[in-house]
C-alpha cells in the first residue's frame, strides 16, 4: 500500500515539520504557513526541502515514496547534522534564487506579492 505522496516536496507538509528542529526553525515555518503556497518565501522552503530530502531522485515505488512525504520531510530534517543556523542559511539561499528566477522570469507566477514589490 502506497502513501499519499507527491512529485515533489508538497506545501502541505510544511506545518507538519514546526517542531522538528528549534526555536529558529519554528518561527521559519510559523511565518511561511500563513504565505500563499506560491509566496518567494514558501517557493524557497520547498526548494530548500527539495534539496535536503533529495526529492529530484525520489521514485514512486521506492521505501520513502511509500512512507510518504511528511514522514521523509520530517526524517530529513532529523537527520540534517548542521545547525538551525545552517538550515536558515541555506534557506535565504534559496529564497534569493527564487527572487531571482522571479525577477527573470517575471510571467512564471503571477502573485499579487510579486506584483506589489514591483510596483
């Protein structure tokens, strides 16, 4: 039997990883669950779990497809050796590609975020 899981890091795993790591992290993910899903902000906290949990090589017959992709997201960071520090670090890394692929590409996504920072 298979878990629901998707292609790639889904946004409504994000709440479930708050007390995971500590106090930085949680006030990471009290911001970003309250941002629309297509938000620069929860775009790089995907982005950062795509990374981390190797998602790109993740197949749908294999033992971490079949847990699911909280369960992964959640082991992930467990397992992650570096700091809280670290792991914000490696966001912001993350949200300035975004804001720069947007930037780019302004058609990508049409938010109303994006919208008002270029006005």
């Amino acid at each position: 039997m298979y878990a629901y899981n998707e292609l790639l890091f889904p946004p409504e795993t994000i709440p479930h990883l708050r007390h995971i790591r500590g106090d930085t992290w949680k006030k990471l993910i009290d911001r970003v669950v309250t941002l629309p899903e297509d938000h620069p902000e929860a775009l790089a906290l995907s982005l950062l779990m795509i990374r981390l949990a190797g998602c790109l090589s993740c197949e749908t017959d294999s033992y971490r497809a079949m847990r699911g992709c909280t369960p992964c997201a959640r082991q992930t960071l467990r397992r992650f050796k570096g700091s809280d520090a670290e792991l914000t670090r490696r966001y912001r890394e993350a949200l300035e590609e975004i804001r720069g692929h947007l930037e780019a590409r302004p058609q990508t996504i049409a938010s109303p975020v994006l919208s008002a920072q270029a006005a």
